[in-house]
C-alpha cells in the first residue's frame, strides 16, 4: 500500500514538473514602461525595443507608454496592486520612498561590469540608497542659458564659457545692463521652483539638506543656499531684470516672449534647444550659455533619468539584461539624440555627435564632468517637502510677498517637522 502511495505521489510530481515544463516553454515577457514623450525619443525606444526582440528569442519585451506628469502616482498604485512593469523608467529624484519601500529591486548584483565602470560613480549615488542600487542612471540635463544671441552681441557683454563663465553678481549685473524699455535680460519660468533653485545652487555651495551622524537629515538655509534665490529675487523685485509675470511659469510658456525678443535670456533644462530648434522664427540667432558659477564653480545638481527593475518582477536577471543592451554605448547616445539631453556614460560622451558645437551640444558635454546628485536625492519625504512647505515658500519670496527671513523659517522649521515623520 506505501508503495503505492509512493509510486501515485512520484507520477503526481513528475506530471507536475512536466506542465511547469511546458508552461515554460513559451518566451517570458517583460513590460517596460517607458516615460520618453518627444518624438524623436519614443521613436529611439521603440525601435531599441524591436532590435532586442529580433535577436531574443526567449525573451520579449513590450513597450509601454507611461507619462511623467502622473508617473509617481501611478507607480504607487501599481505597486501596490502588483501590477508594476518589470522595467521602470523614471528619475533619480522619484525613487527613494520607491527603493526604501521595497518596491524595487536591487541592482547591485544584477549588473553588467561594463555598465558599472562606464558610468561615473557620481552618477551612480544618485540611485544609490542605504546599501544598494535600485536604478541605472541614463539622461541627464545640466540647466543652461538660452540666450539671444543678436541682443547679447549688440549689448557689448562679455559671452561666457565653460571655461570662463559669469559669476552669479556679473550675470544679475549683465541682466540688469541688458533690461529697459518693457524688455528684460532675463525671464525665470518658476513654476517649479525647487529643483531649479535647489540644483543651481550648488555652484554656491548650497546643500541644504544635512545628513547627521545618527542618518537624520535636517534643513539648513545657509548663506550659500541664499546666493542663488536672492539673486533671482532681486533681479525681479530690486533691478526689474526680470519679470514677475513669469515665475508661474512652464519653461515652454516663455519661448513666445523670447522669440519676440521680450528676453535676453532664458534659464532652461538642455532638452529645451529642441523645441527651440522646431519652433524659433527664421533668422533667429541664440546661443547656449553655461549658466553662472559660484564658489564651487560650474557644479549644478542633477536628478538623471532612470531604469528600475520592478521588486516583484519574476525576470529580474532578464530585466537587467534588457537595460545593459539599451545602455550600450551606441544605444545610450541614441537615447541621448532623441531626447536632446547628456549621458551618463563616458563612452557615450565621446560620441562626435554630440561634442559638435551645432545647437550647444559641445557646451552641454562640456559640463557633464561638474553634474552632481541633486541635494534632495536620498532625502526620504522630499516630494511632501517641496509639494506644502518649499515650493509655496520660494514662490512667495521670488515674487515678493515675503522676505529672506520669512522664507529661511518656512523651510527650515515646517520642512523639518514634514522630513522629521518620514524618520522616525
């Protein structure tokens, strides 16, 4: 009777095994949501996509279209459903409440050695969280100066270089010298101001965000964090080099203004030289300036494009698989193209095509080597701090409804007690 028994348990086994066999015998499927919008840059991804799927028979990969404006909500819900793409595209910035929900997986022995020594280790810490990796820093886009180039050259000022940019007082000097007469020399788009603020302000020495030795961050709104926002405050409120009406701003809602020569200059993610090249009226003639420096130079914080393998993804090694081929050098400087923005990877960045001095590429590259992580990017509660404490506090003070003071308590004492929840 055991034997038996054991001889119906054995071909229960066996017959199992074999439809687990079949089942897989099939290829697997991996969903990659990708967030790229231009279309130069989904054409890019698409086309990436269908190579990999031509020369992988075992593994597929399916495009999916997601949306930046609605990215971290949606991700949050299909997490939390279980329905989350294997491959996740997103920003450094976006992943720490992510990575240390355990949302997403950790990379660090998934890849390549190629991939690790290829990007720069500045880049890595920007997903980089307690000890592990939890996504592949890929684009990446310096703010810059998009300038008139006529107006500049009529107005007799000095054009900055990467090698010898303004300072932040020249550049508010140089705005002020270019303004009159219902123009400005400047036009701030602010309707998201922290990122902007916040990055640009590490050329001053800005960090704001300060890590104690118990792990805690704290806010702190030093001098050097005030160089950059009150120079925009006084150039909108002191010098009238700039206009107010801007701040609320879209960097995209200020082209019009510019083309029609109602700006010197706009401060603009790289990206933006597209849509200026699709859109500039014949015979406009601009240029792409370094935008100024400070006590640590050209040092600008950056929040790089990402890729993520989902924490629940059954194919993780097959995942990571998929980001190496769309991160080969080759591939990475297409993504780069279509998207008008910078890799990470250094052999990407030697790319001819984009050290060409054609629509400021050369500029751009130029200022790759001084891209840091972004102050807030393993801050854990930053999106609430910025969404309900910094961003109402900073559009206040740049247009004028409350002073340095007002502003330096808003961000310290109601950030802190926000961050202070997320760290208990």
């Amino acid at each position: 009777m055991r034997t038996r028994i054991g001889t119906a348990v054995l071909v229960l086994l066996l017959l199992l095994a074999g439809c687990t066999s079949a089942a897989r015998t099939g290829p697997i499927t991996l969903r990659f949501q990708s967030l790229a919008w231009q279309d130069e840059s989904v054409a890019a991804n698409k086309e990436l996509v269908k190579e990999w799927n031509a020369t992988h028979r075992d593994v597929k990969v399916k495009y999916v279209q997601g949306s930046w404006d609605s990215v971290h909500d949606q991700l949050l819900t299909s997490f939390e459903g279980g329905e989350a793409p294997d491959i996740i595209h997103d920003a450094s910035d976006d992943l720490a409440d992510f990575a240390y929900g355990g949302y997403l997986a950790d990379l660090t022995g998934l890849l390549s050695d190629r991939l690790k020594s290829d990007i720069p280790q500045r880049s890595w810490r920007t997903a980089t969280f307690g000890q592990g990796i939890y996504g592949v820093p890929f684009l990446q886009e310096p703010r810059v100066l998009i300038a008139n180039k006529t107006w500049l050259a009529k107005g007799g000022v000095r054009i900055p270089t990467p090698e010898h940019p303004w300072t932040w007082a020249e550049f508010r000097q140089i705005t002020e010298r270019l303004s009159g007469e219902g123009k400005y020399g400047v036009a701030w788009p602010l309707k998201e101001p922290v990122s902007a603020t916040l990055n640009l302000s590490l050329s001053a020495g800005g960090q704001l965000f300060h890590r104690g030795a118990d792990g805690k961050v704290t806010v702190r709104f030093g001098s050097a964090d005030q160089v950059v926002p009150r120079t925009i405050h006084d150039q909108v409120n002191a010098d009238h080099s700039a206009p107010g009406s801007t701040l609320g701003s879209g960097g995209s809602d200020t082209l019009p203004g510019f083309f029609g020569g109602k700006y010197a200059m706009v401060p603009l993610g790289f990206s933006y030289r597209q849509q200026i090249v699709q859109q500039a009226p014949k015979g406009f003639d601009w240029e792409v300036l370094p935008a100024p420096a400070g006590a640590d130079g050209l040092a600008q914080g950056v929040s790089p494009q990402t890729l993520s393998v989902a924490a629940d993804s059954p194919h993780k090694k097959a995942a990571a698989e998929f980001i190496d081929f769309l991160l080969r050098p080759e591939n990475m400087v297409r993504l780069a193209l279509g998207d008008w923005m910078l890799p990470t990877g250094t052999q990407a960045l030697r790319d001819p095509a984009l050290r060409t001095a054609k629509y400021g590429w050369a500029t751009g590259t130029a200022l790759a080597g001084h891209l840091s992580p972004a102050p807030a990017q393993t801050v854990r509660g930053y999106p609430e701090w910025k969404d309900k404490v910094a961003t109402p506090a900073l559009q206040e003070y740049y247009s004028g409804v409350i002073g340095l003071g007002a502003l330096r308590r808003r961000l310290e004492q109601d950030g802190n007690l926000v961050l202070a929840r997320y760290q208990r």
